[in-house]
C-alpha cells in the first residue's frame, strides 16, 4: 500500500545550522533515500521550496482568494514529502522514524486512497 510522508519543519532550526550540520544532515537524507528506492519502497521525494514562495488559494461562495504564504500560522510549515510502499501503517511509521529530519521536525504518515470515493470522501 502507499503511504504519503509530509515532512514538517521550522525553516528557522535549518537556518540555525552550521554548514557542517547541515552537510551531515544532508548526507545521511540521500543515503536514506537511497537506501528505501534500492529495497523498491520509495515512489517518490522531493523538497519544496520555503514556505515564503508558496500562495494558498481557495474559492468560498464564487469569490477566488488568493493568499502569499501557507494558510496555517504554525512554526513547523510543510518542507517536503516522500511517497512510499509499505506493507502496513506500522510499517510507514518505521520507515519515517528513520527520515533524518524527523529529529528536528515531524512527519505526518496517511495511507494513500486508491481512488476517489464514489459515495462519500471520508469515510
């Protein structure tokens, strides 16, 4: 089954890195990464840019929104994600306490739907 990891970070902890923690960090990321495509469980990685670059749209009653930044005023704001096949949440959830940059923010696990539901979104 898939399973989407959202990586949760405060750009602030990365800012306050000094090149060599940050060259670690980075390091033992691509080995992980790695590590789960040559054992076949990772679909997909990739960072996003800061959450500064990014615009959060919505429509509510006709009327397009368009907002500079991420909607929610939270510290840790989403970094990245990596999309992976694993045989079970309990597994997902092992695969992304190993995500180095789970030390110093957080990753949301969710099992991915195989499609949109015909009778109700969430069920």
């Amino acid at each position: 089954m898939k399973y989407l990891c959202l990586a949760y970070e405060e750009e602030a902890k990365f800012h306050a890195m000094s090149q060599s923690e940050w060259d670690q960090l980075r390091e033992e990321t691509l080995a992980y990464v790695d590590s789960l495509r040559e054992r076949g469980q990772l679909i997909a990685a990739e960072p996003l840019k800061s959450a500064r670059t990014a615009s959060t749209v919505r429509i509510r009653n006709g009327k397009e929104s368009i907002t500079d930044g991420p909607f929610a005023e939270t510290k840790e704001q989403l970094g990245g994600f990596f999309l992976i096949d694993a045989a079970s949440m309990d597994e997902a959830i092992e695969l992304a306490l190993k995500w180095p940059s789970a030390r110093i923010g957080s990753i949301e696990v969710r099992p991915v739907e195989p499609e949109l539901r015909e009778e109700r979104r969430y069920g």
